[in-house]
C-alpha cells in the first residue's frame, strides 16, 4: 500500500520534471528560430535526450528533499530535478564525443544525428567533423542550460547556499574525473598494474559515483533546509551506491545484452576503459591471458570473437565474481547507512526501491 | 589628463580581474589535488588562457558599469569581469577544437598541450584523440567555473535580474551563432551565393559581435542599475562595434601578420570560414577566380602560394576594399551611437579608445 502511493507520488514528479523540461526548451524556440531556423535542431536535440532515460539524478534528488521535509512535488525540487537532467544530458553530449560512442538508448548518439544530417543533405567538407563540432555545441548549450534552470530556482540555490555549493562541487568532480578516466585509458598500461584496481575506484567515485548518487541527494536535502548531520547521512548511503551502480555500468559495459543496453556489445572493451573490472582482471588472470586482455583494451576493431574471449577470461579468473562480490559489498553498506537514516519511512522505501533497480539493472 | 587619469583607473581593474582569476582558481587547486594530482593541469591550462588577452569583454562591461554610475572598481563589477574573461577562455577551448586551430596566442592551444602531454610521456592509444577529449572537458570545467563566479556576485545576478537574463542570452547566442559557422563551413557551398553576405552577416552578430560587445556592455550597465533606455543606447553603440570588430577579425584572418596574431596566415581559409569578406569575394570577383577561391576553402593543405593567390582575388576584387568600408561604415555608426549617449566623459572617452582598438587592430 506504501509502496504503491510512493510509487504514485514519483510519477507526479517524474511528469512533473518533464513539463518542466519541455516547458524549458519550448521557451528557448523563438529565441533560437529568431538567430536562425537552422539552430532549432540543437533544442530537438536536447529533447530527444532528456526524454526518457532513468531520471536517477533527479529521483534521488527528490527523495533526498522529502526525507528531509521538503514538500510534495514542490515548484522548486521540480525545477531542480529538470536542471539535473540538463546536465546529465550536456554530460552525456560529450562523453559520446569523447568515448566515440555512435549509440545512445538504441539510437544515434548527438554526434552522429549531426554527421548523418550532413550525409543526408550531401553537404561539402568532412561529415564526421562536422557531427563532433555541432555536439560540442550542443553540449555546451545544455549545459548552460542546466545552470540557467537551476538558478531560476532562486534563493534557495542563491550564491554561498549549501545547495549552490553541491551544484558547484557536482561539475568540478565529474569534470576532473572524467579528465582521468580519459588519462587512464591512455596513461594506465604505464602505471603499476598493482594499483589499477585503486586507480580505477578513484575514477569511478569521482567520474560517476559522487554526482549520480550522492551530489543529487545530498542537492536534495540542502535545498529542503536539512541539517549537517542528515546531510553526512545521505553520503554514508549514496557513495556506496554510486560505486555499486558504476560496478555494475562496467560489468554491463562488457556482459550486457545490446538489446537492453542500447549500446554496442563490448563497447567498454573497443573504448579502452580500464574499469575496475579490467583492473581485477589484469590481476587475478594468468600472465598470457592478462598479456592478451591488456593488448585488446582500446582496439576500435576488436572482433566479436576477441571479445567473446575477453569476457571468457574474466569469467574463468573470478574477477567478474570478484566485481559482483564487490557490488554486493557497496550495496549492503549503503542498505545500513539508508536503514540509519532519521528519515521518515516513505523516503526510506523508494531510496531502497531505487539504490535495488541502480544495482540490479540490466540496461 | 583625463585619458590618463581614465587609463589608471582601467589599469586598476584589469589588476583586480586578473587577482580575481588567480584567486578563484587558487582555491580550485585543494579540490582538484584531493581528487588526484594528475587533475591540476586543467586549471594549468585555464590559469595560462585567462592570463593576458584583450580584456576586451572585461573592459566593455566595466565601462558599462561605470557609465550607469558603477563605483570606481568595485568588488562585484571585477567579479563580473572575471566571470566574462572565463566564459571568452571556455569559448576558445572548444572553437580552437572545432577549428582544428593548433596555435592560440602564439602557444599551443589547449588541445594541442594535451596531444604534447601525451607525446611527452609515450602513452598509449591515440594522442589526438586525447588532446580533444581532454580539451571538451577543460572546456566544459571552464563553463562552469564563469557561472559560478558570476553566481557568486550574489544578489545583483540573481534569478529574474536584468544581469542574469543578459548572461542567459550571451550564452545562448553564442552556442547558437556557432553552430550557424560551422554549418555555413558545409552547407554553404550548396545555397544560393547571392544571399552569403548576408548569411555571414548573422553568423558574425551571433557569434561574436553581441558577445564580445554588446552583452558585456549591457551586463556592466545592468549590474549597476541602468534604466532600459540606457541599455538600449549602448546596444544601438556596441552592436555595430562588435560587427566590425568581427570584420576585423575576418580580415586579419586572412591578411593578419602571424608574427602579431598569433596564428598561421590564412588560418581561416584552410578551416573553410564562410567569413562576409569570402562572401564579398565570391560576388565580385569573376566567375573563374570565384570557383578558384571556393574550390580551396577548407583544404586543410592549402599551399602558401594558394593562399598567396586568393589573397590576390580578394584585392582585386574589390572584395578587401568592401570589407573595410564596411569596418568603417559599421565603426561610424557606432561612434554617433556612442556621442549620443547619456553618459559621463570618462566612459565615453575609455569606450571610444576601447572602439578604436577593436576595429584598428593588427592582432
């Protein structure tokens, strides 16, 4: 019974974020079609990506907000919950970029819309150029975006608040953390494979963990007034989370069904991530199997075959058991920091329901 | 005297800006650090952007501010300044990838530090790739870091003011603009030549001339309070300011001494830049040197004696001689605009010597 009215209360606000978000970007048409007609296309865009999609950012946003007495699908956590999705759409615009990823949700990612606008209208120069050109475009744009709506919030996200300095912290570590797991892809073959596992935890908490997670609760429940201390209690479960959640993106990254993943099979492997997965594989292998893994990692034409056996090898050294073992570790310490909450039960449940899917997904 | 006693005084706010970047970035070193050393050599590069430069945005603004009765350099305008010379530093970070421009003042722009960085140290997988993926995400810390200094001024950038909305806008608009140029680089070729003056001619109004004159001016003037009938008068005056600011920015990209830009010469034609002094060349020039000209856009490997002959096209035509009539038509407009305005001599004198520069330089 709870459970179903929470469940209620989430679509409110979930429908509530996307008004809000069309709302948004329907208000920037006349602007953009005033410049030109031609820019309208970078807001389709924005659209398409932040249509759909988990909502995570700003489900533990909201939940963060009520367990600390925020109101009912209040103005503000809605608008905050639709400046979390801008980002997390600028972010994805360019880690696509970045990762060379063609594929996103089952469909082209931004750079690819641009380059096949280009083949379609059998326009002069270089099409893929012009498709990583445009997205950085777009990216940027949205990420104006995010900032714009989330300062249309007003006071409670003024300068010098709590809610401000989350907003700020967020950008900063998941830029920086981005940036090494960009340099570890090129820099960690030359580092000591000792510690590619601890490498690649730092990665993960500061690319993923700390601003799909945490950030979003913590935002939450500094825009709803909560004190320090509930505050700290937020991170002792979000952190854990966010690394379980990441854990299983990695195992996903590699393991996953392209049918639910929307992404290439292996695209992780082609990518050169060097995940904590790939960290532990590296280390519990045998010597010629690490040798094999190690020189695949990042080789755009990896065979389907090549892969297979990759996913082979880390299945027979036990360090996709070792990432699953891992998984559920992050997640049990994240149920008893949830479970230590002072937070009313209605939060507590939809946290739990949601830290579940995070962990458990399959896409 | 009074140019003197002006020059201190911008002398004293161009210090203060810079202390204020220097500051700001200062005290982004501890969190960077925390996450991982290897992560400070982003503010590295953004520290070496945002040293030295016009300071042209920054000067527009505070004379905006002081023209609208602003306090002789006060926190919250050197603020603002800050926040502008960071949002200049994002834009050319991501321009200089989209350009493929390897040079930025004489140095090695962003992205090419980082395909250095990658040189240097041997690393694995492909150095290019790295230097724009570690350049996207520079870029984007960078675009953070202007809002955030510009939401730190506190009440008078808060939600619903005239700043913010002026901010708002600058940003949009010149994401916007950008697009249009690097969709004019490809499509161009294929719309009717009768109407590309006038497709430039947009392009430059959003890409540059509102951003780097207009919206400071406007932001400065909003910041202290100007009634909209102010605003509107340095609108009617940075406008055409910043069009043939731009205009020179096409000539020089083309004509420029690369001993005092800072580039290659001809930079902008190997990029394929539909600029209005290329639009103005291939209407005036005859229809064989007009295909010779539009042939060679974009031609990464443009030979120094190609770019020698459509040097020659572009004098011959008449084409050069248009551009800078229009640099003149635009900067008189300006100058009446900026003689009417309701403003004390001070600021009228340090924007016309600012206006002078722009349109008079060689860099």
């Amino acid at each position: 019974m709870q459970l179903e009215s929470q469940a209620a209360e989430q679509e409110l606000f979930i429908s509530g974020v996307a008004r809000e978000l069309a709302g948004f970007l329907d208000s920037k048409r006349g602007l953009l079609s005033a410049i030109s007609p031609d820019t309208v296309i970078l807001l389709d865009s924005i659209r398409d990506l932040v249509t759909g999609g988990k909502r995570l950012r700003a489900l533990m946003c909201y939940w963060g907000w009520r367990g600390a007495g925020g109101g009912e699908v209040s103005a503000e956590i809605v608008t905050a919950g639709a400046a979390l999705e801008l980002f997390q759409a600028a972010a994805l615009i360019h880690d696509d970029i970045i990762d060379r990823s063609d594929m996103r949700r089952g469909g082209p990612s931004v750079h690819r819309q641009f380059s096949q606008l280009h083949q379609r209208h059998g326009w002069s120069l270089d099409g893929e150029r012009f498709g990583h050109a445009a997205a950085i475009l777009t990216g940027d744009l949205c990420l104006s975006f995010s900032e714009e709506v989330f300062a249309s919030i007003g006071a409670p996200t003024a300068a010098g608040t709590r809610a401000r300095e989350v907003f700020n912290l967020m950008r900063a570590e998941v830029m920086a953390g981005q940036y090494l797991d960009i340099l570890e892809e090129v820099s960690g073959p030359h580092k000591p494979a000792g510690t590619a596992v601890q490498r690649a935890q730092s990665i993960i908490r500061y690319k993923s963990a700390k601003y799909s997670t945490e950030h979003p609760l913590v935002l939450g429940g500094a825009l709803a007034g909560a004190p320090s201390q509930l505050l700290s209690g937020y991170s002792a479960f979000a952190l854990p989370l966010g690394e379980a959640f990441q854990l299983r993106d990695d195992v996903l990254g590699v393991f996953g069904d392209p049918g639910t993943t929307g992404k290439p099979a292996g695209d992780d492997l082609r990518e050169g991530k060097r995940t904590v997965l790939v960290g532990l594989t590296l280390a519990a292998a045998g010597e010629e199997e690490a040798q094999f893994v190690d020189e695949r990692l990042g080789r755009q034409e990896l065979s389907d075959d090549e892969i297979e056996q990759i996913r082979a090898v880390m299945i027979a050294s036990g360090a996709l058991a070792a990432a699953e073992s891992l998984i559920e570790n992050y997640s049990d310490i994240a149920y008893t920091a949830l479970a230590a909450l002072d937070i009313p039960a209605g939060p507590v449940v939809s946290l739990r329901a949601l830290a579940t899917a995070a962990v458990r997904r399959k896409s």
